[in-house]
C-alpha cells in the first residue's frame, strides 16, 4: 500500500505551487488556475484521509467541493470577461482596477 | 438686648453699598448722604452694643457676648456664622465707624467735583466699611477671612479709583492702576499664607470659632507644638501683608495714588488696622508660644525702624503719612509680640501691658492719623499738588488745617498730654520689660528693637514736623502762592473733632479704656501705669529725643540755620539714594517677580504645554499618524491581501502545530 504521506506531500506542493501562483502571477486568468490548483490539493487530502479511515464523508464532501468549484470559476470567468470588455485586459496590475480602494 | 443685633453693624454699611450702587445716580451728593447714614447708624448701634457689654455680667467676669448659627457642615467640621463681642471688638467698632463716618463726611467737600464717579466711589466706601466692621465682629476665622478678602478687593478698587490717570508713567508709585494692582497682589501673598496657617487651625481645632478655639488653645499647643508654630507664623504672614509689615510693606506708600480720603480710610479705619485687630484677636493662640512672638516683635521692630527712615527724605506730603503709617504699624505689631512673649513667658502683668499698649496705640493712631491724612488731604485741595517743596508759608492761608494738623504732629510724635505719647512710650516699656525679662537670646533681641524703638521716637518727631513746617512755614512757594485758602466747612468740621480726639484719646486710658481691653480677665490699671511712666527715666530720653527732633527741622526748614544738603551732600550721598530708591524694595520685588515669580510662571506654561498638553497632542498624533502608516497596507492589490492572509495562515499553523508539540500532544 502506498504510504499516506505521498499524497499529503503531493497535495502540499500542488497546493504551495497554486498559493504562488496567485500570489505572484499578473494573469487573472493564470490566478484562477492557481486557485483551481490549491482547490485540488484540498480535495486530494479529503480522499486521501476518507480512504485510509474509510469513511466515505470525505469522498462526498469533494464532490461537493468540486461542484461548488465549478460554480466558482463560471462566476469568476464571466466577473473576468466583463472586466476585459471595459479595460481590454486581463492583468491585475492595471491601474484602474488596483486603485479601487479607500 | 441690643448686643443681639450686632449683625447689623456690618449689615447697615452692606445696604449701603446696594442702595447707593443701585439708585444712588438719583440722589444728592451721588449716595454720599447715604454713606454718612450708614456709617453714622453703624456707629450709634456700636454705642448701644458697648453701652450694653459694659453692664453685662459677661463683661464683667471679662467674658465675651457670643452667639453664632450653622453656616454649613464639611466632613466632620462645622462652619459657623455669628458675632463675638468683648472690649476689643467694642473698641474697634466704635473708632472704626466714627472715624468712617467723619472720612466720608469730610468726602463730601474732597470729593465734590468728581461728578458721576462720586457715586461708584461711596458705594465702594461703604463696602469697605462693611468689610472692616463684619471683620471686627465675626465669631470665627472662616467668617473673619471673607471680610478680610472684601476689603481687599475694596483697597484694590478705591486705590485705583483714578485708574484712567497714567500721565506720570507706568511704574506703580507713578500711577493708580499699577499702585491697586501692587497693593493686591502684594497683600494676596500674606491672604495666601493666612488660608494655609487657617486650614493648619481647622486641623488641629476642628472649628474655628473663637470661643472654642481659645478655650482649648493651650492643649492643643501642649500636644502639637510644631504645627501651632507653623500656623501661627502662617496667619501672621496675612498680617505682613494686610498690615504692610516688612518685608511685604511696600504697598502702603504706592497705595497713595488713590484719593486722600481713600488712604486715610486705610490708614485709620480699615484694612491696615486688620492685621493688627487679627493679632490681638488670635492672641490667646499667640501666647501660646513665646519663639513666635519674639519673631512677630522683631516683624514689628523692623518695620517700624525701616518705614520711619524712608519717611526723611521724601518730599510727598501723602508719603511721608504713609510711611510713618507703616512705622506705627510696627510699634503696635512691636509691642504686640513683646507682650505676648511675655505672657507665654509668665508674666502676665507685663503681658497684657503689651497687649493694651498695642490697642491702645491702634486706636491713637487711628484719630490722629486720620486727622493727619485728613489734614494733607485739605493742603492738596487747596494748592492742587502734592510735593511739599512747591507749598510753604501755607500756615496764614489755611488756619484751621495747620492748627489741627499739628495736633496731629505732636500727637504722632509723642509730646506729652497728646494721645500718641501714652500708648507710644507704653510700647517702647513694653519692649524694655521684654528685655529685662527675656531669657538669653531673645533678651538681646528685645535690647535691639528696644533701640529701634527709641530712634524710630525720634525720626519721627523730626520727619513729621519736617512735613508740618515744608507746609505751613517758610515763604509760600509755587503752588503755595495761588492757594485759594482755607478748605470748606465739610472739609474743616472733621478735622477739628478729630484734633480734639487726637489731644484727648490719651487719656481715656484712665476712664475705663484699660479695662475693656484685657486680655483672658486681665487688665492693668490703667492710671497707675499711666503715672508709672513719668518715674520711668526712659520716658524722658523719648521726650527730649522728640523735642530733638522737632527742633532739629526747626533748625533746618523754618531757620535754614543748618543745611539739610549738608548732611546728604546735597542728594548725592549713598544714603540718601537709598532712602529715595526706598532701600531697593520695589526693585527687590522687581526681581523677584520677574526672576522668581515669572520664572515660575515659566515653568508652569512649560509644565502645561509641553507636558500636559503634549501628553494629548501627542497621543492624539500617534494615532493619527498610525492610522496613516497603516492605511498604506492596503494597496488595493488583491494579490497583497492575500499574501497577508496567506501568512498569516502559515504563522497561525505553525503556532498551533509549537504548540501541540510543547504540550506534547498529539
């Protein structure tokens, strides 16, 4: 069997690569895949620990992660879009979309 | 039972001041016709109230007549207000309200072109009279501080009553408004020092009424002798001040910037005679230790030296009154402290001959000084000046002034027969007694202002007929010249009652004077030690001192034989500079209020605000300018938020997982 900490690690490093990915990236589209990315190593864990404790709660609640995952970036996609039509682009450094604060 | 009403004594002068402040505008004389009312009423009801002690049982078991109502409850004191009344109080009232009411008749002449301000300046006399009056009957000390600070804020008020006068410069002997600003201030030091020796005497009392204070003054003394000391020395610093003692005595000259009749109500009546009435009222706490008393004594004995040398070269006719006013002071405030040292020492005889012998020359003092003040006041009204270089000869113009007003001079100088010479060479045997009975140290002390005593005799025989003959002698000059003679009858009439008074207030030392003022049920005998002092051979040294000087200005002002210039080189010697600068004290108080006293005025502004201020402002900043280095975290960048979250997520989890770990846990 394989050991439980493979797939801790693999979910820890995906999740560490999708944290640096939204923290560093100018794309909003590259930050939504990083956010994808962390998503996934939280539903990794979830699978991992309902297979070794056999409990199928975490199996189901990935499910549930999945779809609400799902509907996120729908929302996210179409907050993003709109954005472009006004401001032609997608980066998150853009002047007017960073002043919006105070 | 008149002594029952002896609250309106000061209450009739009170309505006065309300009458004449409200409606006086209307009525003749500005409200003067209802000073004299008030005052003259004031006076009779002191008659009635005397006439009544006098034949009261109290009276003669030498008691008081006391009565007094709750005022108000603090903590476990209890304040009262009331009346007290024995010989001292009788004494006090009756000069002090005859003497008003011939001041504020004798107004009605000095005062009669002053127009409109006539009206404010009777309604002021009258509250001060109010002040002086309820002093003098008030039953505690509480109640005799608030008439205390009404007539300070009244010698403030009249002194500067020509405010609007600064065409001789600004400094305070030059203009009535710095001259009451000094004269309040001044006196506010010693009303300070009399709050604090009276919050001493509230704590170790518990009351300050005079009845149970006296009775219980010795046991308090016996069980708390270092704060009694301090107290007493406390409350005699507000007689310093209010009584214009060294080294606090500066006042009293620069306070002659107000009207003649104002500085004679000062002088003789009112205010400067309350210093000396809280002595001799707080004596049975006095005489409980006798370290204070020789300090009060030497208060007295240096004040009364001081003030009779600035009074020899000074050319102002009010400012020679008013040092030699000062010099008086101190031989009562002398033989005050004399007599009380030698009561605490236990000789009571000799004590209460003090005692009497500083009344008594407090009431002498007030007739002729009044008299005298009066005097000059006509001289000034009559030649429009007041420097005595510009008057002379003035004796054929102005009869009845000169006559009255050299009553006064020998009165004050103490020639024989004349009031001034009983209670005079009292004080100055009174400070010999102290002398041949003090003990070591204190002896010589009494040695010395026993010598001060004596000299201050005879410059002042010498400067106030010095006065008397630059001013009615000698060829008329400048001013002297067009005089327009003798003053009006209002003006004339007082001066010659208080002539004769001035002749006559000696000798009431043998008709009863003696007994009313005794101290503790002890009285001397008035006629014997009247008589004493004619087998006294220092008697006759003061005599022939006096008569000394009186032929000395003789020689000087009516022969011109010997030339004063000689004696000073012609104003240029050091001494003489000095009496004019007026030994340096308004420079000294100079220095201090602008060294010490703005120093510390510094330091409080900078204490409130820098510190006090700064501690807000300061706080204040911080979390302004917090709050503006803080608001630059947020950047707008959604990225930098969630790095903070992100570390602060990581942080948090490793603080857990430390935490697990130190707990062993797991």
């Amino acid at each position: 069997m394989i050991p439980m900490e493979y797939f801790l690690v693999l979910a820890a490093i995906l999740f560490v690569i999708g944290a640096y990915g939204v923290l560093t990236k100018h794309n909003a589209i590259v930050v939504l895949m990083c956010i994808e990315l962390m998503l996934n190593a939280a539903n990794i864990n979830f699978v991992t620990f309902a297979a070794y404790n056999y409990d199928i709660a975490g199996q189901a609640f990935v499910i549930m992660s999945i779809s609400v995952a799902a509907a996120e970036v729908a929302v996210g996609i179409a907050i993003l879009l709109n954005a472009y039509k006004l401001r032609k682009t997608t980066e998150l450094d853009d002047a007017q979309l960073s002043t919006m604060r105070w | 039972m008149i002594a029952e009403y002896t609250w309106l004594v000061p209450f009739i002068p009170m309505m006065c001041f309300l009458i004449i402040g409200i409606i006086g505008r209307k009525t003749p004389e500005k409200g003067g016709y209802i000073a004299i009312a008030g005052a003259l009423v004031s006076f009779l009801i002191a008659v009635a109230i005397t006439v009544e002690y006098l034949g009261s049982d109290a009276y003669a078991n030498g008691q008081a007549i006391e009565s007094s109502i709750r005022w108000f409850d603090i903590g476990g004191y209890t304040i009262n207000l009331g009346y007290y009344v024995d010989g001292l109080t009788c004494v006090m009232m009756l000069f002090s309200s005859f003497i008003s009411t011939l001041i504020f008749i004798y107004s009605l002449g000095y005062m009669h072109d002053q127009g409109e301000r006539k009206n404010r300046y009777y309604a002021e006399v009258s509250l001060f009279l109010t002040g002086m009056l309820g002093l003098i009957v008030s039953s505690n000390f509480l109640e005799l501080f608030i008439f205390w600070e009404v007539m300070g804020l009244c010698s403030y008020l009249l002194i500067g009553f020509w405010s609007f006068r600064h065409d001789l410069g600004d400094a305070a002997s030059a203009n009535a408004a710095s001259a009451a600003k000094k004269a309040f201030l001044v006196t506010r030091m010693g009303d300070v020092c009399l709050m604090g020796g009276l919050f001493i005497m509230l704590n170790l009392f518990h009351s300050l009424d005079y009845a149970s204070m006296f009775e219980s003054a010795e046991a308090v003394a016996a069980a708390n002798p270092g704060l009694m000391t301090l107290g007493l020395c406390l409350i005699f610093g507000g007689v310093i001040g209010k009584s214009a003692q060294f080294p606090l005595h500066d006042w009293l000259p620069d306070a002659m910037a107000g009207p003649t009749t104002v500085s004679s109500l000062i002088h003789a009546a009112t205010m400067v005679k309350a210093g000396v009435y809280l002595v001799a009222r707080a004596f049975p706490l006095y005489v409980q230790d006798a370290d204070v008393m020789l300090f009060v004594a030497i208060i007295g004995g240096l004040t009364a030296f001081i003030a009779a040398t600035m009074a020899l070269n000074n050319m102002n006719i009010k400012k020679v009154l008013a040092y030699s006013t000062v010099s008086q002071l101190g031989y009562m405030i002398l033989s005050l402290g004399a007599g009380g040292y030698l009561w605490a020492l236990g000789y009571e005889e000799l004590g209460v001959l003090g005692f009497f012998a500083g009344c008594f020359h407090m009431v002498n003092h007030a007739f002729f000084k009044a008299l005298l003040f009066m005097g000059s006041g006509s001289v000034i009204h009559g030649c429009g000046t007041e420097d005595m270089r510009l008057m002379g000869g003035l004796f054929k113009k102005m009869k009845i002034t000169a006559t009255t007003m050299l009553f006064g001079c020998l009165s004050i100088a103490g020639i024989p027969i004349f009031s001034g010479f009983w209670s005079k060479d009292l004080v100055i045997d009174t400070a010999m007694n102290a002398f041949n009975n003090g003990v070591d140290g204190a002896a010589i002390w009494f040695l010395v202002l026993w010598l001060l005593a004596v000299i201050t005799a005879f410059m002042t025989a010498f400067y106030m007929f010095r006065m008397w003959f630059m001013t009615f002698m000698g060829e008329p000059r400048e001013n002297a010249q067009h005089c327009h003679g003798e003053s009006p009858k209002t003006m004339t009439t007082p001066l010659i009652i208080l002539a004769v008074f001035a002749l006559i207030s000696g000798l009431f030392m043998f008709f009863g004077l003696d007994q009313m003022l005794a101290f503790e049920g002890e009285a001397i005998d008035g006629p014997e030690h009247a008589l004493e002092l004619f087998t006294n051979p220092f008697t006759y040294l003061t005599i022939v001192l006096a008569v000394l000087g009186i032929g000395i200005a003789y020689m000087m002002y009516v022969k011109k034989t010997i030339n004063p210039g000689k004696f000073n080189k012609e104003g240029e010697s050091w001494l003489y500079k000095a009496l004019t600068m007026r030994w340096w004290f308004p420079d000294l108080y100079n220095q201090i209020s602008w060294k010490f006293g703005y120093g510390v005025a510094k330091g409080v502004n900078y204490v409130d605000r820098q510190i006090v201020d700064g501690t807000v402002n300061g706080l204040s900043s911080a979390v302004v300018g917090g709050g503006d280095v803080m608001s630059k975290v947020q950047t707008g960048h959604v990225q930098d938020y969630s790095s903070v979250v992100l570390i602060g997520v990581s942080a948090l989890s490793v603080l857990v997982i430390i935490t697990f770990a130190l707990l062993g846990g797991m």
